[in-house]
C-alpha cells in the first residue's frame, strides 16, 4: 500500500491552510527552539507504543524506524535508515495518540528538525474551539511545513511556512548534525 493512500483515508480531520497563521504573541515575547526529532523522549505508555508498531508495520517505508513522544497528544516517526539519513530525506510521519489510538494525520520527506515557538500563551481558535501550539517540520528542501498541534480535541493546522521566514532559519545550525 502506498503512503499517500494510507495518510489521504485518515478520519481525523485536517485542516489545510493557504496562508500563514497570525501568533497571538510576538517572536520577541515567545521562546523559539530547534530540536531534532531524535532528542525527544520515546513513548512511555505501552498501549500507545503496541498501537503505534501495529500501525507502522502496515507501511512499507517505514520497516525500520524510530518513535518519539513531541508532545503528550502527538508524536513522529521516522525510518531509520543510514541511505535516507545521509541524504535527509526520510519519511516522517506525524501520529495523533490521543485516546490510545496511532492516528497518521499526514507524512512528509525532511530533516528531521523541529522548530518549536514555545510561550505561555497558545494561539486560541474560536472557531475549532481550542487552543494550538505552534511546531514546524523541516523538509528535505530545507523548507518547514507549519503546523499548529491542538490542546484539546480539535483538528491539527497544517500550513506551509514562507521560504524566507528568518525565525525558521534560526535552526539552520541544526541541519547537519
């Protein structure tokens, strides 16, 4: 089975934006970082970690690969292999784990690099009613695809980042490591 069928006939719902998101805060008050998606902490809940494997066993890409936790609602996964890493460009995908489930919410070819704009405030969405923080994920073009990870239960925001954004380019340190 291909990786875009399996990732296209997901149930949860995604929305997909044009444009970038205005932040309720400004870069100045807010703390950025970059970590590779590596440095993350492994799932810990065992239910979790059995759904996960049983999930990424159906994808041929990713036969070997890692798992970890990025926040408590979502984590990535990524095939480890030494031909794709030497090239960044590995498939990773993005698991929704809330309620115990191994949701796919979509894949992309990248880095492995994670930017994340961490502050006290989330941005809040009246309408889909929740709270998103704020996470880009660097492609194997050295590019990010932004996306906005819900508090609660509400849909993932998913929206490509212009290729000029400076505050994204803060993780180009992180590239080749």
């Amino acid at each position: 089975m291909k990786l875009a069928s399996l990732v296209s006939r997901r149930g949860l719902r995604v929305v997909f934006l044009a444009s970038m998101f205005a932040a309720t805060t400004s870069t100045a008050d807010a703390l950025m970082y970059c970590n590779r998606a590596s440095e993350y902490r492994p799932v810990s809940d065992p239910v979790v970690t059995q759904r996960i494997e049983e999930r990424l066993q159906a994808i041929p890409a990713m036969r070997n690969h890692q798992v970890r936790r990025i926040d408590g609602q979502f984590a990535i996964a990524w095939q480890d292999e030494d031909e794709c890493r030497k090239l960044f460009r590995c498939y990773h995908l993005l698991l929704d784990i809330r309620n115990d489930a191994a949701t796919v919410v979509f894949a992309y070819r990248g880095t492995g690099t994670i930017w994340v704009l961490g502050s006290a405030l989330n941005t809040l969405s009246d309408l889909l009613d929740d709270d998103y923080s704020m996470k880009a994920f660097e492609t194997d073009d050295f590019n990010f695809v932004e996306v906005r990870l819900p508090r609660f239960l509400g849909p993932v925001w998913v929206g490509a980042a212009p290729s000029d954004d400076k505050t994204l380019k803060a993780c180009a340190y992180r590239k080749y490591e």
